[in-house]
C-alpha cells in the first residue's frame, strides 16, 4: 500500500487522540470528511491501522513495577519458539515480549504488583513454562521515552 503525506498526517492525529471527530480529523490533515474517512478505512483494511486502543497507567492502576526480563530458552526449534510465544500470549502481566539475537532469546517487559506481585508472577506463571533454561530480571527505574511509531521517517511515504 502506498502511504503518501494525508494518510502520514491522519496517522500522526490518530495516534495522538484516536478518539477525533471525523470533522476534527479532516480540518487537521486538510481533506473533507468524505476522502478522510476513506483513507482511514482504506489503512484499516490494508492492516496499516491494527486497531485503537486506550492507554492506561500501570502506577495508577496498582502495578507498580516494570520488569524486563531476559529469557533464554533450552531448544531453538520451531516449534518450541512457537509455544513459548503462545504460552506468553496467555499470561495477563507480561505487556510486550520480543523473540531477540544475541546473549537471549527474548526480551520480556511485565507489569506486576511490587516486588512480592514479581516473585509470585516469576513462581505461579513464568517458571511453569517448559523449556526456560535461564532468566535475568532488570526492574526498570524510570521510563524516560515511550512513544509511537515514527511516521515521518517511514520510508514508504510518497511526498
């Protein structure tokens, strides 16, 4: 699909408020509401919008810690790659999870309830998962940037 600048532009204000009135949303990326919600159905189709979602603070919530975890796994094959990934999906607290190169095989970020809420995730969930052969856990300190995906860098953008 080719993305030129007025679906980069309806992006950009989606990502900021997916809940913009289609009128809020073509006055902003410069097209009638007809062509916007057009192309918005059009990304939506294309896979290019995977869904819009609320965006909730952990903190406020009770869980208070994030953890990222550094998982190595004792066989490569398909198919257990396949069900760790499966057996992740499962699992409530872990928030994001990566299949990586390097010194680990994945990159595990969870939320939990404090330190007791990690060792009963670590105890009652992670380490029921067949085939660990090791684990690091590195709780972050502070989140310094989290944001969304860099459209004006995207490489498919026709101008």
């Amino acid at each position: 699909m080719n993305i030129d600048k007025f679906d980069i532009a309806i992006l950009e204000a989606l990502q900021k408020d997916a809940r913009i009135s289609l009128q809020e949303l073509g006055k902003q990326v410069g097209l009638t509401s007809s062509p916007c919600w057009n192309r918005v159905k059009r990304m939506e189709e294309a896979g290019v919008i995977e869904g819009y979602s609320v965006r909730v603070n952990p903190e406020k919530i009770g869980l208070t810690e994030t953890v990222i975890l550094h998982v190595t796994l004792d066989n490569h094959s398909d198919e257990a790659l396949f069900q760790f990934g499966q057996a992740l999906e499962a699992v409530p607290e872990v928030m994001e999870a990566f299949l990586v190169s390097g010194d680990y095989d994945y990159y595990i970020r969870v939320a939990v309830e404090g330190t007791k809420g990690y060792e009963r995730f670590l105890r009652e969930k992670l380490y029921k998962i067949p085939g660990i052969r090791n684990s690091k856990s590195s709780f972050v300190l502070r989140r310094l940037k989290e944001s969304q995906v860099p459209l004006r860098r995207s490489a498919q953008v026709e101008k």
